[in-house]
C-alpha cells in the first residue's frame, strides 16, 4: 500500500476525500494544505 501511494497518491486521495477524516484530523492538530 505504501508504494502504491508514494506512485499514484490514490489511497491519500480517498483518505482526504472523506470530509469527516479531515474534521478529524483538524480536530486533532494535525495541520495540511489538504485540510483546508
């Protein structure tokens, strides 16, 4: 899974497709430009 996300970025693109894994996430402290 790990090299098919460093190749394509396709699980990162699910994962941060999900509004309420970034809700999450920016609850949490965890900080990105994909959080915005």
């Amino acid at each position: 899974m790990m090299i098919e996300n460093y190749r394509t970025g396709l699980l990162r693109e699910l994962f941060m497709s999900c509004p309420e894994l970034k809700t999450g996430l920016s609850r949490l402290g965890f900080s990105s430009p994909h959080l915005d």
